[in-house]
C-alpha cells in the first residue's frame, strides 16, 4: 500500500499550494495560541471558541457564559478578561468552562483550512506532540502541518514543531517536500535546547515575548507532552478528541 | 550608523510582505537558471535576455540575433537551440553573444522584484557567491535574498543559497527575519557536502535533476567561484556589472 503523503506549509500565504481536501491539517502555532489551546483542554476546558478579533470576542463574551481572552503587544488587550499564557488556565480555573479566544496568526489559518475542505483540523505544539503524532499515525491520511507563522512570515518555532513531527513519523509517510526536510533539519539541530537555539538565533517572536518578560511562557511552550491531548476543530470550535 | 537590513524570501509568493523599495533584491535560482546566467556571462556573453515562456524565447529568436534557450522536464524545449546547462555555454561558443534564455521561477521573480521597485536587481548563484557577497557589503543597502523557489514552494538549494551568503556577510547586516537564520543553519548543516546534504534529504530538485540523468549539472552547480560575476538586471537583459 502506497504511504499518505506528508507536506509542510511554511505560512497560511503558501497554502493555496497545496492540496488540502481530503487532508488532516495541523495548525501550529507554538507561540503561543496552539500551546494555550492544549492546556485548556488538557484543564478541563469544555470547548475553546478561537476568533480572528478583539472585538468578536468581546461580543461573544455578552452572548454566552465564557471566559475572554487574548493579548495585543504582551498585553491583555482590552476589553477581554485573560491573555495567552498557558499558566492563566490551571484546571482550578478552566474545568467546565468554555474560553473564548481571540488570535490572529492561528485562528486565520483554521478558517483558511475549514474553506479549502479539510477532512480534519487538529492543532499541535510540543505540549501535545505525542497526541498529535499518535493520531497521525493512525488515520494514514495525507498530512499538512500547516505554520501559522507570524503575519505570514515563516518562524522558526513552527517550524521546529512540524521538524519534530516529522522526525517521530517520517517512516509512515512520503514526504517529498523541501520545507519538510528543512523542518526536520532544523529540528534536529535545536532539539538538545529549544530555547538555547531559539536566543541564539535572535528568532523574532523570541526577541518580541522576551521584550515583555515571557521568558517563562517561552520555556514552557517548548516542553514536550505536558498538555497532551488532540484538540480537534469541530463546528467552530476546538474540542478534545476522545 | 545603523546597519543596513537583510531578509530572506523563501519564495516568490512571500515577496508581498517584504518592502522591496530601495532594496537590492538577489534573485536566486540554483538549479539551473542562475547559475548558467553566471556562467554564460563568466564565459564572455554579451548579455542574457531572460523570458517567462518558450513562445517568448522563440519569437525574440526571429526579431534578434541571438541563441535561443530553455528546457522542459530536463530536455531542449521543442523549437529552441539549447539547453539550461552550464556546460552547453563554454567561452568559445558564447563569447560576445545574446542568449535569450526561458525559465519560469527565476524569470518570474525578477520580473516581480522591477514590478515592486528593487533598487537593482542581482542574480546569485554558488557559481558567484563571492561576487555577490563582495558587491552586497560594499553597497550597504537593504537587501532581500529572493529565492525564486519550485512554483512558489520554498526549496532546499535556493535557501542553501541564502544561508551562504548570509554566513558570510551577516556581520556587516541587521537580520531579523526568522527565515534568514533558518537558511543559516540549513547551510551550515550541510555546507561540507551540500550535494550529499541534497541527495540525503531527497530534495525534490535534486530528485528530479538526476531523473534526467543531470547529477554533474547540479554538483557543478553547487561549485563555489567557478563562475565568479556579478550579473546585474538592467533594462529587461542580464549583463555582468562593471
């Protein structure tokens, strides 16, 4: 039997090449939305509502009992109640309750692969590698890991992820796909020190959180399975996968 | 004084999110078509018409006296003379010649890069890496290295590429841009053998070069300062820089 095929989507500006219908994408978009996204859950969350703006999600936030959250520059923005670090959503917290929350790289491309026809949209960060990785493996469906990147400008952090993805699953797929191999390259070169490589490269979202004190929140977003589970985008919504 | 900026473009579909205004844009297509510009200008051709059809290449053939050229899946495109090897362009055969060369991605992008205002527009390739490098940190102007990419997806060679002549002339640049440093660590990973760095990671240009039975054409391409000028676009031709 023929092996799905695996592809890497460096930015949401590229994924008009690739063929997405009858596809599983991963959105990834490790900082911070994707990794805030699998704590809640991981929490106890109920569902998480991403939307593409502030003021949706102040305007959802009247219609429904939820909780608001997202950050502008470092900040909860405002109007909203929570920001995007995953230590705001302990399961003391977020057990039951259902987080609305507003991103803008990650969210974009959701809505994009939901438009283009994807079979199915899961997110990824390190927090649920192993979830996503398993679940891959046993759908042996075509694959795009899809980067959320930062206003379309390819990262390095998204980049990583979908280099770690592939280093775990690789023999379960043909990949023939150049960004794949250089996520895959580059993972390898930084997985001994995620963050050593992410300060010793000055990557650009590293230089932007460290400028707000988000060192701590950098670390954890890349730690390997502490939030594992597989957030699946079903109606709108994200849910956890049974 | 601030340094001048330097960023990287994976591929053409991303040069919108650059400011391609008074900036020296390289265009760079490894496998093939900057390299036999390199070449054939190294080897004495008076000039290098690049056009973005066969059709084009073919009707200039008849108004002009020149050597028309081009390939289609690894062959001579039907109606035109030679080949986009850089072994078909040997001194004695193109001195003081016009060839009018087709080619799709690396055409495209230096037709994009006028359309959006570059200051001037370069080609680089291994072949003239140092010409390139030399001529970018006297200029001390922004630059964008412009991989021009396999129908807009990003791909191994073009990044190598940038990811040399960023390790050479990084300190005399401002560099932030995630996809600069992730061609720097490609490059670095592979430089002491990039044609088995190609091969090892099954690139797909590579896969589909040595289809056509190519691999000397794509191990002369990765050859350092074989063909070492600095082809400058001006008025719609290629010619070496004085």
């Amino acid at each position: 039997m023929n092996k799905p095929a695996l592809y890497t989507c460096l930015s949401p500006a590229l994924l008009h090449l690739y063929d997405v219908k009858n596809t599983i994408v991963v959105v990834i978009d490790v900082l911070r939305a994707t990794s805030t996204i699998a704590t809640a859950l991981y929490n106890g969350a109920k569902e998480i509502i991403p939307v593409d703006s502030v003021e949706k999600c102040i305007q959802l936030g009247t219609q429904i009992e939820c909780i608001t959250a997202g950050e502008r520059d470092g900040q909860i923005a405002p109007g909203l109640q929570y920001g995007n670090s995953s230590f705001e959503y302990p399961e003391t917290f977020i057990k039951g309750k259902i987080l609305v929350l507003t991103t803008t790289n990650g969210t974009r491309l959701l809505h994009m692969a939901l438009a283009k026809g994807a079979t199915e949209i899961i997110t990824g960060s390190f927090l649920n590698l192993s979830a996503v990785c398993v679940h891959l493996t046993a759908m042996k469906k075509n694959v795009i890991l899809g980067c959320a990147a930062w206003k379309d400008k390819p990262n390095i952090e998204d980049t990583l992820f979908a280099g770690a993805v592939i280093t775990k699953i690789k023999e379960q797929f043909t990949i023939n796909c150049d960004a794949s191999h250089i996520a895959e390259n580059l993972y390898n070169l930084a997985k001994d020190d995620m963050y050593e490589f992410m300060k010793a490269n000055d990557a650009s979202h590293y230089h932007r959180l460290t400028g707000f004190g988000l060192e701590k929140d950098i670390r954890h977003c890349l730690t390997i399975d502490v939030a594992n589970v597989l957030p699946e985008y079903v109606g709108g919504k994200l849910v956890k996968q049974k």
